[in-house]
C-alpha cells in the first residue's frame, strides 16, 4: 500500500464488484446501473480493455468519475494503478456513494475480493457490497465445460445475472440453474435480458455484512447432520450424495457441539491459507464455549474476518453451522477434522 493512504470518510464506501466470462455482458449491466441509479454518486474502476466501453454520455451527464487500469488485470497484478485508483476515490471532491470494480471476463475475483477484506486500510474505507456474475445463458455449458475461470467466477459470486435469456432457444432455465447451484447453492440467481436486473436491490445486498451471512448460513439446508439429534428431525435422510458435473461443490456441516476458539482459529488460519487454490469461500455460524453470542465467520481466499453476531435466545439449543464452497473438497476428511477442534469435556472427578 502506498503510504500516505488514510482514513478520509466517517462511512465506508461499498463496493460492487462485477465479473463474468468474456461477452456475458458486463458492461451492458455497467450501463445499466449508470442509467437506473442516476442518484446515485458512483466512482468505477475498469480495465483498459473493456469489451464494449461505458457509455460516454452517461459518464458526462452525471459526473462520474471513471479509473482505467493500464498494466493488465486488475486481478492478476493488483498493480499501483489500483491503489492509486483508490486514494483518488478517497481525495476527490466528488462526494462518492458508491463504488463499482469491472473486471475483465478472464479475472479471477478473489484476490480483489481478499484485498477488501485482508488490507485494513482499505477494509477501513471500503466495505464490499456484493459480488455479481453476468453468465451468458446462449453458451454457459460450454464455457464452464472450458473455461475455469469461469467456475471460480460463479463460485465467489452472492449474485449470478442468467443474462441473454431472450437468445436461449429452449426457452427453459431451469438445467441451467441447478447447474449454477451446483456450483454455488448460496447464489441467488437472476434470469436477465439485456443485463436488466427487473427491480432487484443489487446495490444494497451488504452481502458480507455480518448479518446477511446469518442468514446465508441458517438458509443452506443442504448438508450432512454430523453429531446432532436437535435437527435430525428436520433432516431425516441426512446428505444425500449426487453426482456433480463439475469438481467445484459446497459442503455444509452442522454440530451441536461447541469449538475450541482458539484451536478453531488456528485452524481456519492455516487451511485457508495453504489451501487456498482450491478453498474458494467458507462462511458460517459458530457455537463457542462460554459465549453469550454467535460468532458469525466468512473467509475469501487467504483472509478470514470473524464477527459477533446474534445473542443465543435463553432456552435455544445452540449449533455451528459452516460452509465450504470449493473445489475437490474431501468431506469425510473435513468433518473429521472439525471434530478434533470441539471442546474437550473434561472427566468427572470421584
């Protein structure tokens, strides 16, 4: 980071990041969001070479400052062009509302993901808002059949936009849908035309609040009952295994026993930090001894933030819930190892 990179604002500016293979219409939606929230001070970085360009007249009529990347993907160098894109957002005289990342239809997301969270001085000015997918729908088999970055771009994503809906001859999404949650259940899905999102608040999701992830976590039903009688009657077959098309998956795991925090930590730390080429994301609620609150944890790439979240209500039986999403995750081997980090009950003395 550059020094002289400070805290300028008392709010911290969310951020939207918008990714996608080549041709799924990125800047389509760009320019849509320029023309829907036309009260809304926005700022974008881009790179240099973007696929259709934003739309000049928008740029001019509302004022909108715009941070080209020179030297490559912003994803691949994290060069600093960005860094530099960022201090300016920071010390411009535009009152900024709202920031908008393109990247380039071959990015892996993560690391502009992670550096939003790992970096405390721009975790302290930026906080991310969302991370969304445009997938074509005319060509999505093929290009995740193809293209792995792809894959990725879906696995990291809170929204996926199914856009070019109008140009699917079959006319019918939905293997095209279990196919995106095959790879990312927790992705809410949009079928679009155009890149027109049709009234959803995607500029307001706050989906790495500590709050939505909550409520992410408490909604993803499809996972293995591991040690819990509490639930067993919600879930009676338990998880059921099916094949997968594709090696990137989500694993879901829910205790009633509590963690060991610092174990946990130390845990989380050092797999999300050797395995993190194939741990994409995890996220999840977490039952530790002696605490009168969830922790609510989420982790991209190399980086982990834990949170409190929600009191446990008096009488309510308390749980962890957590989530992978990855590839070639082993999940017998997982779930053995989470076991190790439960608190040791000590022997009653006689």
């Amino acid at each position: 980071m550059k020094e002289g990179f400070q805290q300028q604002r008392e709010q911290r500016i969310p951020v939207t990041i918008i990714t996608g293979f080549l041709g799924a219409g990125k800047t389509t939606f760009l320019n849509h969001i320029l023309q829907k929230y036309q009260n809304t001070r926005f700022a974008i970085i881009e790179n240099e070479f973007g696929e259709l360009g934003v739309d000049s007249d928008l740029l001019l009529h509302e004022n909108i400052p715009v941070y080209e990347l020179v030297n490559g993907c912003i994803c691949c160098t994290l060069n600093n062009d960005f860094y530099s894109s960022l201090q300016l957002i920071l010390e411009s005289h535009h009152d900024i509302d709202h920031l908008l990342i393109e990247t380039t239809g071959i990015a892996d997301p993560s690391q502009v993901i992670d550096l939003f969270i790992a970096n405390e001085q721009i975790s302290s000015n930026f906080i991310v808002n969302s991370v969304i997918c445009l997938a074509d729908a005319t060509i999505l088999e093929a290009t995740l059949d193809n293209e792995p970055e792809a894959l990725k771009q879906i696995a990291l994503s809170d929204i996926v936009m199914l856009n070019k809906i109008d140009l699917f001859k079959s006319g019918n999404t939905q293997d095209l849908k279990e196919l995106i949650s095959e790879i990312n259940p927790m992705a809410e899905i949009l079928e679009t035309t155009y890149a027109h999102t049709n009234g959803s608040p995607i500029l307001n999701t706050k989906a790495y609040s500590c709050q939505h992830i909550e409520q992410t976590t408490l909604s993803f039903d499809n996972l293995k009952i591991s040690l819990s009688e509490i639930f067993k009657e919600n879930h009676p077959n338990g998880w059921q295994n099916k094949p997968l098309k594709h090696a990137i998956r989500a694993e879901g795991f829910l205790f009633n026993e509590c963690f060991d925090k610092e174990l946990f930590n130390i845990w989380i730390s050092s797999l999300i930090y050797f395995d993190q080429n194939n741990l994409y994301r995890a996220k999840g609620i977490l039952y530790f001894k002696d605490s009168k609150k969830r922790y609510i944890f989420q982790a991209v790439r190399g980086s982990c933030v834990f949170e409190e979240g929600s009191e446990w209500k008096e009488g309510e039986p308390r749980f962890s819930k957590i989530v992978f999403i990855g590839k070639f995750i082993d999940r017998d081997t997982m779930e053995n190892k989470l076991e190790k980090l439960f608190v040791k009950h000590e022997p009653q003395r006689v």
